[in-house]
C-alpha cells in the first residue's frame, strides 16, 4: 500500500493519506516527543521517513524528534523473545 502527505503551510503540519483516500490517516501537528517542526524540510523529511517505515520492513521508525535517529524495528527473533517474556509475566503463581 503506498502513501502520500502534504505538509501545511503555515504549521507545517504533516498529514499522511494511505492510497486513494482524501481522508489523513496521520496527522502530525509536529515530532512525535512535540518538539516543532522546524521548517517544512524537516516536516517533509519525517512524513518520508514515517512513509518509508510503514511500507519497507526493514526501514527504521521516523524520529521521535530533530537530532534524533530513528529506531530499529524489532527482528523477528525479538518479537518471539517479548511474546515469551510477555507470556511468563502474564502467568499466575
């Protein structure tokens, strides 16, 4: 499924469409931790980086704020060994 975004002029504010619909599926006032867009640049360079993240497994997440990297995602193996911690936490003496 591909994505598109538009960025606000005055807020820059990001909006993310999934393909075909006029209705945002993401709205972005500014980065995730509220720091603020510093330009429209940096809010284009998220909307990317969220966008590439949500289509490309292997693509980390978008920053959490400016000067920050984006995170890796969990490896399949890593998922395995949280669903295992998760399940051990979840069991009553």
């Amino acid at each position: 499924m591909s994505h598109t975004y538009t960025i606000e002029q005055d807020t820059h504010a990001v909006r993310i469409f999934q393909d075909g619909s006029e209705v945002a599926s993401i709205f972005q006032p500014d980065y995730p931790n509220t720091a603020p867009w510093g330009n429209a640049e940096a809010a284009s360079t998220w909307a990317e980086l969220y966008i590439a993240s949500v289509e490309d497994e292997n693509a980390p997440y978008a920053p959490a704020g400016p000067g920050i990297l984006g995170e890796a995602k969990p490896t399949p193996e890593e998922i395995e060994e949280m669903k295992a911690q998760r399940q051990l936490e979840n069991q009553t003496p």
